[in-house]
C-alpha cells in the first residue's frame, strides 16, 4: 500500500474521527485528508515532481503530519531534520538529501536561516506558523499555502517500490548517515506493529517520541493513522504532560524509549490512579535496564509492555510480550511477524544456541539505501546475498528468543579477549550510587585497548572510584573489570536515548589508531 492511501483509507473508514490532538488543534480524519491533499498540490504547484526532495524542521505539531502524508501522495521524498540538530548539521542534512523545499517551524527557523543561503538545490522554504517572523526572505506561511490549493487528490503515478522518505541515523558512530526508504519497507512495518503491537481502532494513542525519528514517524505513528486510532501529540517530553493526556484525552497506547519509561515511574507526578486509561506501552530504541523495566511493570501491572529491536534501516525486526515466559524478560523476543532474522557467525552461517554472533535480517521492511552513500550501503550487505548485518551482537536460545549482547562496534578487544561493554554496564547498575554509565575501550599498550566507564552518580551516591572498580570487579571476570573510572555530571546521548560512546572515546583515542 502506498502511504498516502494509508490516511485515504482511514478517513473513508472514520472522517468524523478525530485523528490528531496537539498544539491547540483537534483534526478529524476528513480534515486530515483534505489539508495533505492540499499539501501534496502545494508541492506540485512549486514544480517538484516525483521523486523531488522536501524536508522538514519541526516538533510535534499536526502540522507534520500533514505534510508528511501530502509529501507522500505528491512522490515527494521528505528528509525529516532532528530539532536538536546544530545549524550545521542542518546544512549538512539538507545539501546530503539535495533539497529543493524547505518547512520549519517559526521557533525554529532564526537558528537555521544562516545556512539556508548555502544549499544550492534549495528553492522554497515553508514557515509553520507566521513567516513574517522567521527571519527567511522569500518564506511563506504554510498556513496559507494550504488556503491557496485544491484539496482533490493529486494524480501522481507511484508505485509502493518508489522512495518515501529519508532519516537520518542518530549518529551515535560519527555523521548521521541518510536512510532511504521506500513505501512498501515501511507499510511492511506496519503489519508488523497492526498484528504485534496489541493496539486498535479502540486506542488513543500518545505519539511521545519525536516524528523526525524513525521510530516514532514510521513504526507508531503511520502505524496508528493505518489503523485509524485518535493520535495525542506531545511537542516535548514531560511525563507530567504525558500523564494529563493520559487522563485528560483518554490516552491508552504510547511508544515510548526505554529512559521515558523510567522518567515516568520516577516522576513526583506518577501516580497509577491517573493513569488508569493507560493499557499499552510499546518500547524500543536502547537496551533498558532489567530492574527499571520490571520495576515499571510492577507499578503499572494493568499495562501490557512490548518490546521491539529495530533500527532506522529495518523497523521492528524481533519482539517480546507480555505474555512470553517471564524468565525470557531482558530478551527482545523472537523474530517479528514478516521478518527473516538470523544470529550468525563472521562467515554468516547461524550459531548455536548460547554463542555470540551478529544479528542479521532481510526482507521487504529494509532501507533502498544510504542516500548517495554507496560504500556504506555495500557495507550493511558484506555477502552479497541480500542479508543485512544490523552490527548487533546478540545470543539466541533453545526457545528462539534473541538477547543482545552489545554493539559490534562496542566490542573491546582486549589482549585477544572479546569484551562487551554491556555486561560490565549491568555490574556497574548493580551499585545503588550509580544513576547512568557506558564503559568503553581505551587504549593500552599491553593489551591494545582495556575497558574504562563514564559513571553518573543518582541517589545521593557517595562512592569513590577504587571502590566502585572493586564492586565490579566482584561481579566481572578480573580482565572485564574497569581499568578507568571517571565520574561525570552526564553521558552525551541522541534525541531518542541512545548513548553516543564515539563522543565519550574520541579523546582517549586521540593520536591512537583504533575506529571511534
């Protein structure tokens, strides 16, 4: 299914429904249609064609669904920028996606005008909100784009083998590379979460991670427009205003990263009775921690977690619910429904149950390729037979669910003897005093690299470092143990969670020849 049929569907199906609630808006179904039919004929009006790039800068607002719906119905391939993106990894976004139209928000567009003059493709910019104020020559009020243009559906010959959109990777190994997807990879996704995820036309569904991610564009929020559901967004992450929608708006489905599922629990706002509504929560993004997890089921035992392992270049490829075995809690599950996977060895033949190898996954739910990255690309298919290597390491047991061991780019080398941060991470969450931590590779020169930590302290915490390197050496084998502990007040991390351990490494690597 192409995409755009996705929302002409939904509103034949529901157009009185109210389909998105946020920014002071509530839009039914049949508006929703309407404004992306609109959007789709404002881009054609401009001269983009099939294929043609736009972007877009912009928090959670239904403007953004309106355009990424209207894109999508016009061919138009929508790069979508990360709000916490610097002005020149705005530049940098918009000249790698060659982009010839630009939308963003007003709060947004001061920072970034700076640039725009850079991008040679660029022709238009789009100011969500009043234009006057965005500081842009030449900009328009989408608002008023939208009031100029019919809102009959666009005739555009597409195919759902055609390109979608472009994300980019949360850059947690150095430059954000671009994901090219097409229409079908990410419908595919979608039956995935529609059969998987345990959510219906019944929800109302909180979108709380940012629609810039892949996450929280493809696999949630596509996926609650697909089947119809009352779409609550949340511009920033509070749970304090998450819980007023839960209770206010009737919200009972949310995708959420594993940290906002601990900044729930622990909020002095949570409070169960107020979030009574809530039955579903879906996760995924980082590895969470065993005790936060069980420690948010005990405190919301009416809610059913689901957690899913995925990346920007495949959606969900392995999940885990509820109602599997208790003892496979801290697995992510099995295969998804629709996805091929494997766990193999450096040759690509599959391990036994128990071994360590890499995960790998092919099928219709993957990427067209890294956008004018062809190296890149070839990397991620190192065989040649059409299986992508994700660069998880992870285990598989007698039963076929899947634990993940680590990054393969994480892995410590050390005298010959692989390491994976993760399992010392886990010994170091065992002290009460420690909030947060990564452990990685510095250099060595006996044994060419030895594992070091990064420690957030939490809780009143009072340990010193020889202690808190004895603590776990206690629980590690002795070569695991950190040889270097430093305490910090926070550990760099991408907008969804992930803890960017290139930026922790760099300096202790520098003038040493190892891949940061």
């Amino acid at each position: 299914m192409l995409t755009g049929d996705i929302l002409r569907r939904s509103a034949a199906r529901f157009p009185d429904k109210i389909a998105i609630i946020g920014d002071g808006t509530r839009m039914t179904y049949r508006a929703f249609e309407d404004a992306a039919n609109r959007f789709a004929q404002a881009l054609r009006a401009r001269g983009l064609k099939k294929g043609d790039k736009a972007a877009i800068l912009c928090g959670n607002v239904p403007a953004y669904g309106i355009v990424y719906f209207g894109a999508a119905k016009a061919g138009v391939v929508l790069a979508n920028l990360s709000v916490r993106a610097t002005p020149e990894d705005v530049r940098y976004m918009l000249d790698k996606a060659e982009v010839r139209l630009f939308i963003v928000e007003e709060d947004l567009a001061a920072s970034v005008a700076g640039v725009l003059p850079e991008i040679a493709t660029l022709e238009h910019v789009l100011v969500v909100g009043d234009a006057d104020k965005a500081g842009i020559a030449g900009a328009e009020a989408l608002e008023s784009v939208l009031a100029e243009q019919p809102s009959a559906e666009p005739q555009v010959d597409l195919a759902d083998t055609d390109p979608l959109a472009i994300t980019f990777t949360g850059g947690t190994t150095g430059k954000p590379k671009a994901v090219l997807v097409s229409h079908r990879a990410r419908f595919t996704n979608n039956i995935t979460g529609a059969i998987q995820f345990g959510v219906s036309e019944r929800d109302t569904a909180a979108v709380a991670t940012p629609l810039f991610h892949a996450a929280g564009l493809f696999v949630w929020f596509q996926l609650a427009v697909f089947l119809g559901l009352t779409c609550v967004l949340l511009r920033e992450w509070e749970p304090a205003a998450f819980i007023d929608a839960v209770e206010g708006e009737g919200v009972t489905a949310v995708f959420m990263v594993p940290t906002q599922i601990t900044d729930l629990i622990r909020d002095p706002a949570f409070d169960p009775a107020r979030l009574a509504n809530l039955r579903s929560i879906d996760f995924a993004g980082a590895p969470i921690r065993l005790a936060s997890l069980r420690e948010a089921m005990a405190r919301l035992p009416q809610v059913t977690f689901t957690e899913h392992l995925g990346q920007s270049e495949t959606g969900p490829i392995a999940l885990r619910h509820s109602w599997d075995p208790d003892d496979k809690v801290g697995s992510v599950g099995r295969p998804a429904i629709g996805v091929e996977l494997r766990v193999v060895d450096e040759e690509g033949h599959p391990v036994a149950p128990g071994q360590v190898g890499e995960i790998v996954t092919r099928g219709e739910h993957l990427l067209m390729e890294y956008y004018k990255d062809s190296a890149q690309t070839a990397a991620l298919y190192r065989t040649g037979d059409g299986w992508l290597w994700t660069g998880d390491l992870a285990t598989v047991d007698e039963d076929g669910f899947i634990t993940l061991v680590d990054r393969s780019k994480d892995m410590i080398i050390s005298g010959g003897e692989n390491i994976y941060p993760r399992e010392i991470e886990d010994a170091l969450y065992g002290h009460a005093a420690v909030a947060e931590c990564a452990v990685f590779g510095i250099p060595d020169d006996r044994f060419g690299e030895v594992p070091a930590a990064h420690v957030v302290l939490g809780n009143g915490g009072d340990v010193s470092v020889q202690d808190l390197i004895d603590f776990c050496a206690s629980r590690v084998a002795s070569f695991k143990r950190p040889r270097l502990i430093k305490f910090v007040d926070a550990i760099p991390k991408t907008p969804v969670g992930k803890i960017q351990k290139h930026l922790i490494r760099a300096p202790y690597w520098a003038g040493h020849d190892r891949r940061v």
